[in-house]
C-alpha cells in the first residue's frame, strides 16, 4: 500500500537517497529542501512512480512546521512517514572561536537540529493522531552523539537529543500505533565531504572502519526504510547504529 512520506533536507546526499528508497517501494514522496530549490527538483526528477513532491519550509522558524505539515498533506495525499533528515552543521572548535562565534554555532544548530526537528515531529504526529492509522518517525541522528565531535560540538549534542526525542516519543505516541526510532550513521561519502575524503585524511577517515571504507547514502537509507516498515514496529524506540562497526556502543 502506498505511503504518504516526508523527507526534510532531501535535497541531495542521504535525504535523496532515502526519497529514492521510499519511491522505489511504491510510496508518495514528499521533498523537503530550505534553500536549495534546484537541488530538491533534481531530487524530485529522479523519483520512480509517481505522486512525489516538492515541498519547503525554513524548520528553524517555530512557524514553519505546521504549514510544512499541510503542504505536504496536500500535495501527497497525507503523511504517514515523517523522516527527520535535514540537520546544520557548523565548525566552532572551542578553543580557536570567539565567544560570539560560539553562541551563533549553538543557536543556529539547534534551531535546526533540535528545535526544528521536534518542532515537525510534533506536527506530523498530531496530524497521524487525528487521521488515526498509526504513522512511522525517523530521526537522523549520528555516531557523534556517541563518539563526540570535538570541531562541531553542538551538532553532537543536538544529534544526541535527537536520539533521545525519538525514544521519548516512541513511549508516548506507541498508544496510537505510531513507531518512532533515530539512526546513527558514521562517515557517509556525499557531495558535501567529497573534499574531504579525496584529500590527505581521506584514507584516515576510511580506516576508521575495519571495512575499510566509508559508507554511502543509500546504507543509510535502507535502514531508514526498515524502520518505516510494519515489520519494524517492534523495534520502535531503537537508535540503530549504521556506521560499518567504526565506532562500538556498551
């Protein structure tokens, strides 16, 4: 049966490789992006099936998820999957920033991590409460929640609440039959850290794992489909590590 799914930050790199995994299950896609239109039409373009989306929305702004919520209602024909995707990351290493610098990284990252993320959750699952056929949440968390992040620390922090959110909610929206869980993802190869990964620290990176590699948006979204299943209902509040055994949780 198809579904009715919303994906922030779906622009490029793991959001697009998750928009991607939905539509090929037959699902209704819904492409968030906050500022890059063309991105998410690209996005948009390469969905198989049809019903997909485009849809925006600043989810820093308090205002911004209720209508993101409803545009997307009205453009997929509902929503029974919210995937918490989009996410700001900003260098601040504490000991080279001013404090100026450092309240503007916390602020910001938090607006969009934190804030808007549980800003959206909200929204989503009240309109899965009142449509009354249950629902899926997934946040994107991150191996720095656990692993620490010394360069970013408030995208560790914020990935960390992420992590916790999902499970806060998993107790209290399991009552009206809606699963809620967070992956981990290590080191992904996008676009983004391209640079990075051609660079000197490239092999470093790789070898943080003993695969030897890093891992690729389409792992990540696999797991993120997995957690969007019925079969995965029983695995609701799991924070589930996809990071090639680079980094081992006790």
């Amino acid at each position: 049966m198809s579904r009715a799914v919303l994906i922030t930050g779906a622009s490029g790199g793991i959001g697009r490789a998750i928009a991607q995994a939905f539509a090929a299950a037959g699902d209704r896609v819904a492409v968030h992006y906050g500022g890059n239109r063309a991105g998410a039409e690209e996005t948009l373009a390469l969905l198989p099936g049809s019903g997909h989306a485009v849809v925006t929305g600043d989810i820093a702004s308090p205002e911004a998820p209720p209508l993101l919520v409803a545009s997307t209602v009205d453009a997929v024909g509902g929503l029974d999957v919210l995937v918490n995707n989009a996410a700001l990351m900003v260098p601040h290493p504490i000991a080279e920033v001013s404090y100026e610098d450092w309240l503007d990284a916390w602020k910001r990252t938090a607006a969009v991590n934190l804030h808007g993320t549980a800003n959206l959750s909200f929204c989503a699952a009240r309109e899965m409460i009142a449509r009354g056929d249950g629902g899926r949440i997934v946040n994107i968390g991150s191996r720095g929640a656990f692993r620490g992040e010394p360069d970013h620390p408030a995208y560790g922090a914020t990935k960390a609440a992420v992590h916790a959110m999902a499970q806060s909610l998993a107790v209290a929206l399991a009552p009206h039959g809606i699963g809620v869980a967070a992956v981990a993802p290590g080191f992904v190869a996008t676009d983004r850290v391209a640079g990075r990964l051609d660079g000197t620290e490239g092999d470093a990176i790789r070898a943080q794992s003993p695969f030897g590699r890093v891992g690729t948006p389409e792992e990540v979204a696999a797991a993120v489909l997995w957690l969007s299943s019925p079969e995965a209902v029983w695995a609701s509040g799991t924070v589930l590590d996809v990071n090639g055994a680079s980094y081992l949780r006790t």
